[in-house]
C-alpha cells in the first residue's frame, strides 16, 4: 500500500513540475529590435535608441552594438515610437509601431547625415510580416471569447 501512495505522490509531483516549468514559459510581453544603418547601408555603431509606449510614455533606452543591431526585450502590448540618435545623422523617428504578446517586431533605422537637431520622421501605417520565425499571433478581444463560449451573446 505505502508503495502505491509513494507512487502516486511521485507521479502528482512530476505532473505539478511540469505544469509549472510550462507556466513560466508563457509572456504577455515582446520586444523591439532592428538594425541602424545610414544612406549607404553601413551599419551605426552606438547610436542611442529610446522606445517609447504611446499611451503610458514609458521609456526603455539602449545603443546599438558593433553591428548595428539593437533589441529591447520584455515590452508590454502596445504602440511605441522608436527615436534613434547618433552624431553627425539627423534624428529617426518612427512611431505608430503595434507590438502584441509575444510578437516581437522589427524597426529597421535608416539615418541621413545631417545635425542631430533636424528629425525624420517615419509613421506605421501598414501591419507588419513576422518574417523571422513561424510564429502565428492574433490579438482576441473579450467579445470574442464570449462569442466563443456562448454563441449570441457577443453582444451583451
């Protein structure tokens, strides 16, 4: 019997394990990332790039490393305004930028020489392709769900 009960407890303890190394696998959050590169395509090293959430003004800060590659991980669902800077290269500015969960996008920046106190200014218009990986990702609302659930009800 003492055999069985251990066997049972050695299985629940597995299962619960499980469970939870798959919980923290799970996000609500995505990151930015691009490369930062001037008008003959050479990559900006060090360029200081800020992404800004639209709604909550929240602000990350990092610089693009010897590549020219950046990445802001760990970003709530929203729209963010992506500003890179370097010396000699007018301001970017890119904003209307949608992140879902667990949809990273990319914001390439294409600077042109010219006084860090001239600014382009770029706007999303137009939703972006994943084209890095195999990731499907669709943002459901709550009617939605309910419609789901229980169909006509959608509208209550």
């Amino acid at each position: 019997m003492s055999l069985l009960i251990s066997r049972r407890s050695l299985l629940l303890l597995v299962a619960v394990v499980c469970l939870s190394v798959s919980g923290f696998a799970q996000s609500d959050t995505a990151s930015i990332s691009g490369y930062v590169k001037d008008p003959t395509g050479s990559v900006v090293p060090n360029a200081s790039v800020v992404i800004k959430n639209e709604s909550t003004l929240f602000e990350r800060r990092t610089t693009s490393n010897e590549n020219g590659y950046y990445i802001v991980t760990t970003l709530p669902p929203g729209f963010y305004t992506v500003t890179v800077e370097a010396p000699g290269f007018k301001k970017y500015e890119k904003s209307k930028n949608k992140l879902d969960s667990n949809i990273s996008t990319t914001v390439d920046a294409s600077l042109q020489v010219g006084a860090v106190t001239e600014t382009v200014e770029v706007t999303a218009s137009l939703a972006t392709v994943q084209s890095e990986t195999a990731t499907l990702g669709k943002l459901i609302t709550e009617d939605q769900v309910r419609a789901d659930r229980w169909p006509g009800s959608a509208s209550r």
